[in-house]
C-alpha cells in the first residue's frame, strides 16, 4: 500500500513501452507534460508533510523536495515558454494525478510516526519510478536537445533525493 503510487507510475510507463513499441511515440509536449506533473505531484505530497511530519529529519527532506521541485518546475516553464510549445496533457499525466491524489487522502489519514514512515517510504518508491521513467523512456523519446538536457538535470537531482530519502528512511527504523 505504501508503495502504490510508485508501482501506479510503473505500470503508466510499462503501457507507455507498450504503447511506443506499438508506434506511438511520447511529444516533447507529452514529455514536458508528465515531467511537470511528476514534479507537482511531489511538491504536494512534500508541503503534506511539511505540515504532519513528527520527525525533524522527514520535515527537512519534505522542505528539501520543495525547494527543488520547484526549481526544476520552474526552469521547465521558463524552457516551454521559451521554445513556445505548450505541454500537452495526456493519459500519463491524467493517471499519474489520480493516483497521487489518492495517496495524499491515504497519507492525510496517518499520524506521528506512522506518517513519517509512510511518506519517506512512497518517495523513495516514487523517485526509483520516476527515475527509471526518465532514464528509460522520457530522456530517449525526447527529440529537443534542451528539454533533454533539463530531463537529464531534474535526473541527476532526483537520483540525490532517492538516495536522500533512502537515508532517512534508514534512520526512521
């Protein structure tokens, strides 16, 4: 259950695999689309946190992901804008906020430390998916070289928080 909106995301990019194998390949609005929703997405469940949280350590990594999500947010706008195309919403997009949106009700309904396990335990699900989704199929099917080079920026930040999450999620036991 914690882990149902990571695997949520893995089954959206797995039928996004099947779908570009079939011929029908992710736009670079799609692309633009998905990635800011991934990043709002995690600003949500963050400033949640920020407000349940018990532990200082899981209110300093919530306060983290929203100060860098917001940063790789608002550089996508600024390129988007720049490039004058509009992201395009689709069914990765529409799935991946339905299901955040579910886990935000689940988490809201959780206390103390409960909760503090709970959301550290989903973002380091979250960031291997999202992860893997722009490793494996955002990054590839990207045909501008700068949104490519932000995919590949928001990567490397977003493997930092995995691995961030993956310590606070160790010192939580």
């Amino acid at each position: 259950m914690l882990v149902r909106i990571g695997t949520a995301i893995a089954v959206i990019c797995l039928s996004s695999s099947v779908a570009m194998s079939q011929g029908a390949k992710l736009t670079d609005p799609q692309i633009a689309h998905i990635a800011y929703t991934a990043g709002e997405i995690d600003i949500k469940a963050a400033k949640q946190a920020i407000g349940k949280a018990s532990n200082k350590e899981v209110k300093q990594f919530a306060q983290d992901m929203v100060r860098d999500h917001e940063a790789v947010n608002k550089q996508a706008l600024d390129l988007v804008k720049k490039l004058k195309v509009t992201p395009e919403d689709n069914d990765t997009s529409k799935a991946l906020t339905k299901q955040a949106s579910d886990k935000l009700a689940e988490l809201g309904k959780l206390k103390g430390a409960a909760f503090d396990k709970a959301y550290v335990a989903n973002e380091v699900a979250y960031h291997k998916t999202v992860n893997s989704a722009l490793e494996t199929q955002l990054i590839p099917s990207a045909s501008n070289a700068e949104l490519k080079g932000l995919l590949e920026t928001g990567l490397k930040i977003f493997q930092g928080h995995e691995q961030h999450a993956e310590h606070v999620e160790a010192d939580l036991k």
